[in-house]
C-alpha cells in the first residue's frame, strides 16, 4: 500500500511506467495493434487502453472533480473482468477492435496523463479527501499496468510465433529478449542429465530443516528486501504461519538441455507421468516439447526456440521456459523430484545462501517465473478490498496454479519475494519455468 505524500519521484514513475507501455509498441506495424493469436491473450491496443481506462474508472472520474469520464462504450470495449462496473466486450474478440484507432487511443492516455497529474497537485495542496487511500489506488495502477506491460510482451510472442515468416518483436541484441540472453550468458551451466538417469549428478541443494514458518507480506515486517512497508497485491497478505516437512531445493532451474533428456526418454509418451488432464491436453493439442521449441521432432532436432528476437539457437544451459504447469509436473515426476510450494519457495528465496557455496547457486528470481505446486487460494484472514478493484485477484483463487519469483520480462522494481503470480495448469504461453524440489534433509 502506498501511504506517503505525493512527491516528484511519484510524479516521475508515473511517467515513466506510463512511458514504458508506449515503448514497448515503438516498433511494432500498424497491423500488429490488433494481433490476437488465442482467446486467452489481447492485442496490444487493447492493453494499452485497458491500463488507460484503470485510471479513468476508479481513480479520475469518482475523484478529480471537472473529469470528463471516457464513452461509456469505451468502458465496454476496455473493461477487462469488473463485472461490479458492467458488461464488457467478449474478451476473444478483443482482436476485432480495429477502432478507436491507435491515435485515439494515445490522444485519451494523454487526458488521463494530465488528470493524474491534476490529481497529484490537488493532493498536494491539502484537499478535504484524505491522500493515502488515493495514492494507494494509484500505486495500484502503476503496479497493474507494469503487469500489462509483461502481458503485452508474453501476448506478441505468441502471436508472432503463429506467422509462419516468424518476425521478431524486438530487433536482435535490444530489449527483453537481450536481457534474457545476457542472463543466461553468465549463469553457470548445469550438471549434464542424460535420458537413462534422469537425476542429475550430486549438485548443492538447497535444504531446509523444516519447522513453523511464516510468509507472505506484513506491515513493517523486515525481510532480505528491507522494510515490507511498500506496496503489495491484496493477495500477498496477511503474513501468516505454516508448518513444513523437511525438504531441499534445486539450486537452478531446469535447464533445456535436461529437459531435452526429458523427451528423449518418452515423457510426451508416458501417461504414468502426467496429471489425468495433462494427459488429455497433451494428446489433445500434440505437445512434443516446449511451446515455443522448433525443430524436426525428434529429440536432437530440437534446435531453435521462438523468441521475442525470432528464431534462435536452443542453448542446452539455459533455463527451460514456455511450459505448463502439467509438463514441469510431468518432468519433475520423471526425475524423482517435485515441484515446490509456494511456502517452500519463499523461506528458501528469503534466506540468504550460506558462505562457501560452490557458485552454482542463482538468484530465485528475475529468469523466469516458477511453477509450485501451490493452487492458488486465499491465505488465512485474507480479505478483498472493497469495491470493485476488490475482483483483482480474489475473484480467480479456483483452477488456478501458483508461481513465485519474476521473469526477465518483470519491469524492473515490480517483482518481490511474496508475490503471488497465478495461472491456470494449461498455460505455455508465460515466460515459466520450473526448479524441483524433494523431500527430507
């Protein structure tokens, strides 16, 4: 929650979160506005009015006296799940949105750019509204449309990855994908699984004896990232206890050449491996590898990855990504592992590594998004806020699987140890990988 005075740096983050989104469409063509490559992904028009219509809805027109509210057809076009605010455009048509055109688009976020800033100095001089629970709507929206701007990034790829010319969203050596590389560049590369021994050699895994633990965000709780006084989702609270077993974590994530062993030893063909579901999707859909792998099919074929560059080389070190949550299952089954738990996840993440480690260790977050083996429900006390923003998270805590850390597409500042990112088992198209987890000591 956001509860200081408004100030210059607010001023200058708004504009430059707001800034970021418009970046993240400098290079795009006038025909990628409204590429919708599946029913659960938006153009990137859509995102860019969506963040927009946020701030008009629940912070400018209830709060900014003079504010002239957007058209109301507008709202139904941008509204994305509010029910509390009205029906709404069907979300797999978003891509029919030819108009309002871009331009219009952008000329309403600059009206929503000066209200804010109105806002922000009538804050500032003292009004008979309290500021903090404003200024809490809008750190809100900043934190919301930062998680857009990853959506964006995650939605052009995959519909990018459907065009057969396979264009790049980004020119090569600039941007997410750049970041991504550099990651992977300096990491170090992992123990080499082969398909007759699907464990790993003997590798420093990170063990925790087990006993009552607490996770999730507090107030004026201090962890490795200092004082949890900043802003949090509603879902990352109240802190509270757990009790765990003793386990271990993998020191690094699964890579892409383990997870190649994976499908050279028949994963995609062993249903005793997969979640009755998965199963079903897999032989559904005809999953052979990772969403966006290319290749001849067979396990040494797979060598290049669709990427927001383009086509890549698939390097064996570097973490694998682009799979759902029933493939990281399916492969830590395989190899005599688990997937974590969010608690797991967390004590582990918030408790710096011992000294005289071998180096292997990397940091839990930033690479990519991890699958747990957490479904993603309300911790003990949690209660939504009031009002429609109360449907942000609370609304989705059914079918719903958790992931923990941040990705190379996280901007910078958005991602922190308890948050709690969520999407259903199915899903291949975020940037998530996986890291195992076993039990004992």
């Amino acid at each position: 929650m956001a509860s200081a005075a408004p100030t210059e740096a607010l001023l200058r983050r708004l504009h430059a979160v707001r800034a970021h989104s418009e970046a993240l469409i400098a290079a795009l063509e006038p025909e990628d506005l409204c590429l919708q490559g599946m029913a659960d992904a938006s153009p990137p028009k859509w995102h860019l009015g969506h963040t927009t219509w946020f701030f008009d809805t629940f912070l400018l027109t209830p709060h900014l006296p003079g504010h002239e509210p957007v058209d109301s057809r507008w709202g139904f076009l941008f509204n994305s799940y509010y029910d509390a605010i009205g029906a709404r455009h069907p979300r797999p048509q978003r891509g029919l949105l030819s108009r309002p055109p871009l331009a219009e688009v952008l000329a309403w976020r600059r009206r929503v750019d000066a209200g804010l800033e109105a806002l922000l100095e009538r804050l500032s001089a003292g009004p008979a509204e309290p500021a903090a629970p404003l200024l809490a709507l809008l750190e809100l929206g900043l934190q919301h449309e930062q998680q857009h701007q990853e959506l964006l990034l995650m939605d052009l790829l995959d519909g990018f990855s459907r065009n057969p010319l396979e264009p790049a969203v980004e020119p090569a050596g600039r941007g997410a994908e750049a970041t991504y590389e550099g990651m992977v560049a300096t990491s170090p590369s992992p123990a080499t699984t082969s398909a007759s021994s699907p464990t790993p050699p003997a590798s420093p895994w990170l063990h925790w004896p087990g006993g009552l633990v607490e996770i999730g965000h507090a107030e004026g709780h201090t962890g490795p990232e200092g004082p949890s006084g900043a802003f949090h989702f509603d879902n990352e609270s109240p802190r509270h206890r757990q009790w765990l077993e003793p386990f271990a974590l993998a020191p690094r994530l699964v890579s892409n050449g383990e997870y190649a062993a994976f499908i050279a030893a028949g994963g995609y063909r062993r249903p005793e491996l997969w979640m009755s579901e998965g199963w079903q999707l897999c032989q559904q859909r005809g999953w052979q590898a990772p969403r966006y792998w290319r290749g001849s099919g067979a396990p040494e074929g797979w060598s290049w990855e669709f990427t927001l560059a383009g086509r890549r080389p698939l390097h064996p070190a570097a973490p694998v990504r682009h799979l759902s949550w029933f493939e990281a299952d399916a492969y830590a089954r395989w190899a005599e592992a688990r997937l974590p738990s969010e608690a797991e996840w967390e004590v582990t993440a918030a408790t710096p590594p011992q000294a005289g480690g071998s180096g292997e260790l990397d940091a839990l977050q930033g690479v990519l998004w991890q699958w747990t083996s957490s479904p993603y429900r309300p911790y003990p006390g949690f209660r939504p806020a009031a009002g429609a923003v109360g449907e942000y998270n609370g609304k989705f805590m059914s079918s719903q699987m958790v992931l923990r850390g941040s990705s190379f597409l996280t901007p910078p500042g958005h991602g922190r140890l308890t948050y709690r990112n969520f999407f259903p088992p199915a899903s291949r198209w975020l940037a998530g990988g996986l890291r195992l987890a076993r039990d004992g000591r």
